[in-house]
C-alpha cells in the first residue's frame, strides 16, 4: 500500500492536488484536506483488486450523479490512477457535520426509517444499461460499467454475493486442511453455518451497494443522508443488502428492523420466497467477515464457530420481527 507522502506526491502529479493534511479514515481510505479548495478522499486498492474493477466504481459513481442519487461524486474527470502497483480513485469530500452533531443529523435526516427509504430509493431506480456511467460513454471504462454483477464484498470478490460466499468457501476449505484434531468440529461446524447461508440467487434483482450500513453514510448540515464506498456495487439480489442493513441496525434494538422497513417498504414490495429466504441471507455477511478474520486476522475457528451461532439466532429473531412487521403492514 502506498506511504502518505508518496500519495501526496502523486496527487500533486497527476492532478495538481495538494493536500495540506492527509487523515486515515479506513484501510486504503485517505482524507486530504486543503486550504484553497475543496478536499478530497482518495481510496487506494492494492493489487489484488484489478484497476477494471476500480475503474466500474468510477462508473457507478457517475451513474449514480447522473440519476442524482445522494453519493459521493468523482473528483476529476480521469478519477482513477495508478501508482505503483495500486489503483487510486479519487472522490469530493462530502461536507460532514462535526462528529458531536452527526446523531442528530440522521435523526432529522429521517434516522433508520430514512436510511431505509434510501435503500428502496436506490432499489427502485431503472437498472443502468451495460457501459453505463460515464456522460457520453467515456473511453476507458468497462464494458459492464455501472451495469455490472455486484452486491459482494469487494474484499473477498467483485461481482455477485455467490462469488463472495465461494470465496470464504475456499477460505475455509483451506483452513481446514491445516486445522488441529480438536479444532475439526468447529471447521464443521463453520461448514454447515455457509451452508445454510443464503447468496439470495434467483431472487429479484436492483441496482445495490454491497454494505448498505450507518457506517457508510455521512450526515451532512442540509440534513441529507450520503451513501460512501461504492467499492463492487452494481446489480445483483436487493435482499442481499436489506438483509445487511436489518442485521446491523436489529443486533442493536430489534425495534429498529421495523423502522428500517418501514422507510424501505414504502417504494418496495418483498416477494413471499424473499420473505421466506431473510434468515439465511442475515446469516451470510456476519459469516464472511470472521471467515475473512480467520484468514487475515488470525480468528480462531472456536470464536467464528460460537458467533455463527449467535448470528443465526439473531437472524431468526430479526426475520420473524421483519415478517410480522411486513404482515401487519399489509393489513
């Protein structure tokens, strides 16, 4: 990954930009703030994400400007660069309100209820056509565009939650080759939770961000809600992505899967096998990411084998709380 100076520097290269001051906001996620302009965030890929990949966010990003739908916009007109052997997109900073406000500020954004309208506002949208994303059809871009598979986690694979789920498959095939005697029940055990978790496959497709979440969205002053990490977006199930967002708002307060729908069910209607898949589909994201701890964290199979059956649980209680919620908005 690339040292801060050596972003610095290719910044003020490629683009003019320089950065007065350079802040960490995730891995491979870097602020650069200036004095006489607007700031901007620079994601950094390594190389094992392919520059076409990167260069599919820019388009989904300039699809989503082009529909005017609340996400971050492209910094330039070639956002993407390499530097070394990563690639770099660069987008406008969104104005954030001062970290004390921000509670405040998606409350009267609309809160859950609202962040959940926005997921069905980003659901209803007409799927963008193949090559689309750049105004005029820019030369450069991939011919998927912001029309391409997405929905999986870009960590584990660009395209759709089946690839991302056959990733943490191999992931944990391999673990288990190596794993101890007295760890083999756990591997097994770890086996039966992917099993049982759901890639959504077959079910109504939209165009979806693959980590819908709170953590993504930045509260500004207008109020307004602003979707960030776009990284593999595109289209694949919606209920992929609503099954994450009730899973990270319900492990809180269950009370919030009601909220989260209410705002979501207003612009969609979930067919009755979506309905009846939610459980494995909660499951599946929670799974992936300890599957991901174990490989590059160090997780024990012990610890990944006890959450997945306290995801599973919440899962059950999240789902059976959405369809009583659905149920009693349909009377």
């Amino acid at each position: 990954m690339a040292e801060p100076e050596e972003l610095r520097a290719h910044l003020a290269d490629v683009y003019g930009f320089r950065a007065e001051r350079m802040f960490n906001l995730d891995e491979g996620v870097v602020l650069l703030r200036r004095d006489d302009g607007p700031s901007w965030v620079a994601r950094v890929f390594g190389p094992g994400r392919p520059e076409a990949a990167v260069r599919g966010d820019a388009a989904v990003l300039d699809w989503l400007a082009a529909v005017e739908y609340p996400a971050e916009r492209c910094a330039a007109g070639e956002p993407v660069s390499r530097l070394g052997d990563a690639t770099v997109l660069v987008t406008e900073a969104v104005a954030a309100v001062p970290r004390a406000q921000r509670r405040s500020a998606i409350k009267d954004a609309g809160g859950i209820r609202g962040l959940g309208a926005l997921l069905g506002r980003l659901h209803t949208l007409e799927r963008p056509e193949a090559g689309a994303g750049r105004p005029g059809g820019g030369a450069g871009w991939p011919s998927g565009g912001a029309g391409r598979p997405g929905g999986g986690w870009h960590h584990m694979a660009d395209g759709l939650p089946a690839d991302e789920l056959a990733v943490a498959e191999s992931w944990l095939e391999d673990a288990e080759a190596d794993a101890s005697f007295r760890d083999l029940a756990h591997y097994s055990a770890l086996a039966e939770a992917l099993d049982f978790a759901d890639a959504c496959g077959g079910l109504p497709e939209a165009f979806t961000h693959p980590d819908f979440a709170l953590p993504n969205v930045v509260a500004t002053a207008e109020p307004a809600m602003v979707l960030v990490d776009w990284a593999g977006a595109g289209v694949g199930p919606r209920l992929w992505s609503l099954a994450f967002l009730l899973c990270a708002e319900g492990s809180k307060d269950l009370r919030r899967v009601e909220l989260a729908l209410s705002g979501y069910c207003r612009q969609v209607t979930l067919e009755p096998e979506e309905l009846a898949r939610l459980e494995g589909a909660i499951c599946a994201r929670p799974l992936v990411l300890d599957i991901w701890r174990m490989h590059n964290r160090g997780m024990g199979a012990a610890d990944a084998a006890r959450r997945a059956d306290e995801v599973r649980e919440l899962a059950r209680a999240i789902a059976a709380r959405a369809r009583a919620a659905i149920a009693r908005h349909g009377d």
